[in-house]
C-alpha cells in the first residue's frame, strides 16, 4: 500500500503493552481499520475508527488517531502470545465505494 | 456469527488454465469485494460489487472477471494463469455503500498455486 505506512517488525515480551504505528496520506480517509492476520489465515476485522474521533478503546485494544499528523497507532494491553500476528492499517478514502487501501503490516512477535 | 465462505481453500493450477474461485457473504451483505495477496504483501483490491452491478475497480487484470449473482455470492473467474497469479485470494463483504458501508469481513481466503 503505497499510501499507507506501517513500520514491518515489533517484538514485545508477554504481559507488555505493544504499540503498532500507522501513518496515512490521504486526510480525507473517512475510516481506518486494524486488521488482524495469523499466519495462512484470514483478516481478521480488529477495530475500527471513524476520522471525526481521536480516541477508541475496545477490551485490550486502545485506537488513537492524530488526524493532523496523519498518524493512528494501536495499542495491546498486556500483550499475549496468542497476540503474534501480522497487523494491517487500511484506510478508506473519502469517495471510496468502500474497498480499502492497505499497509505493509506489522508483523508483532511475543516473547514468553 | 456467520462469515464470509469462500471456496475452495486451495487450489492447484497449471500455467494457461482457467480458475474460479467463490465467495458467499454474510447473510444481508450486498457488497462483495475481492482483493490479491502476495506472498509478503499486503492485499491489493481487484474490484468490487454492489447489488450485482460492479461497484468499483482496482488492479484486476483483463484475463479475470467476476460477478454478483442474484444470491449475492460472487465468483472471480481467471484465464491464462501465470505463474505471477499465485497468491491468496480474499473476498469481503459490507452492508451498504460509500459512506454508510459496514466495515469489510473478509474470508478465510483461497490459496491459488500455478505451477
């Protein structure tokens, strides 16, 4: 996804919190998704934020968005191993019939 | 709750043959999307449909097509496959369009090998 950037690799120990970054270059993006994808397996909806808020938290997940910087980060509470995972950023532009464009992924390793 | 089916789950081709990979939405969708990941890529979208007509189009090649049938489950139908089409096929699915969509389910995928 040429317009959506994620750093590739985060490694965290088990009980940490983990902090997956995500920038964006289109701010007229109406919604941007955390997507979830265990290894052979499918995407996997995690959360998702509409642009008019800056703040989401669901259980363990917490979703920020800095609109003015373009910037939406995803954070797991105490981070389980069960947690290792790719995790995509996407974007839906504004005008969009609704397909997203997405990041490289993130690929987050647990450590016991 | 239901998922987005798609089948098969795998599927083996050889180069020059012709593929169709299914996709059957959650129950009340009327969006299918279809989208192509490399190994190591992020998924790209090939098109998408809503309420059978074609909604939007991405980097689909000319040798594939697909449609919406009446049921809502779409098909993504490959000619002359190259050994570049080897990837993993997802289909997704929403409720609605544009700004008041749903946010995409998407499948468990179709791993297409061509060898």
């Amino acid at each position: 996804g040429e317009d959506v950037e994620q750093s590739l690799f985060l490694s965290v120990r088990e009980g940490d919190s983990s902090v997956i970054n995500c920038t964006y270059t289109d701010s007229s993006s109406t919604y941007l998704y955390w997507y979830k994808q265990e290894p052979g397996a499918g995407l996997q909806l995690l959360t998702y934020i509409f642009s008019n808020m800056d703040m989401k938290q669901d259980q363990r997940l917490t979703v920020l968005l800095n609109k003015k910087d373009k910037h939406l980060s995803l954070r797991i509470a105490d981070t389980q191993t069960g947690d290792s995972a790719i995790y995509f950023c996407a974007e839906r532009k504004k005008g969009s019939q609704g397909n997203l464009i997405f990041g490289k992924g993130t690929k987050l390793s647990v450590k016991p | 709750a239901a998922g987005v089916i798609q089948s098969p789950r795998h599927l083996i081709k050889e180069k020059r043959e012709t593929a169709t990979l299914k996709c059957y939405p959650i129950p009340r969708h009327d969006t299918v999307y279809w989208y192509q990941q490399g190994p190591g890529q992020d998924p790209q979208f090939l098109i998408s449909f809503y309420e059978k007509m074609q909604s939007d189009k991405g980097s689909i090649p000319d040798r594939f097509s697909a449609q919406q049938f009446s049921d809502y489950h779409s098909e993504l139908n490959m000619s002359s496959l190259e050994l570049g089409d080897s990837a993993l096929y997802f289909c997704a699915s929403s409720r609605g369009q544009g700004i008041n969509n749903s946010p995409l389910h998407f499948g468990n995928g179709t791993r297409l090998t061509v060898t």
